[in-house]
C-alpha cells in the first residue's frame, strides 16, 4: 500500500484514514462479497514495542493511492 486514503462509514459512523509512506502486510482473508481484505500489519502507533495487528479494508472505500497484492508461487 503505498499513500491511501480510505473513507467509508462502519455502521451509522463516518471514518477516514490516511496510511502515508509505504505499508507492507500479509492478507489472511478477502471476503469477495464486500470488497474486504483482512491483512496482518505492523502497529502503525508510534514509540510503542512493534507488534503486529489485524486491520480489515474495504476496496469500495480506497478514494486514492495504490494496492498491490502479489501472490506466493507454489511448488518453486
């Protein structure tokens, strides 16, 4: 993910968020009917011990930057 801003509502709430700078993560799940994407990332709070974190997306709500998924080859 590289500079996405992401806006969209999560029940009767409004949300937005901004990753700058270039974000690097594992999918673990996509939901196909919702547009979903479940990834494993870093914590993105700053001065804490790194740990990783489950953070959903929706695609429908990417309103700029970039994506990219690449897929594991198997039997390399």
């Amino acid at each position: 993910m590289t500079d996405i801003k992401l806006k969209g509502h999560k029940g009767l709430q409004t949300y937005s968020t901004h990753v700058s700078g270039e974000l690097v993560g594992v999918v673990s799940e996509f939901e196909a009917k919702k547009h979903k994407v479940k990834v494993w990332q870093p914590a993105l709070q700053p001065n804490t011990y790194p740990t990783v974190e489950s953070v959903s997306y929706r695609l429908e709500d990417l309103k700029s930057g970039t994506i990219q998924v690449y897929r594991v080859a198997e039997g390399v």
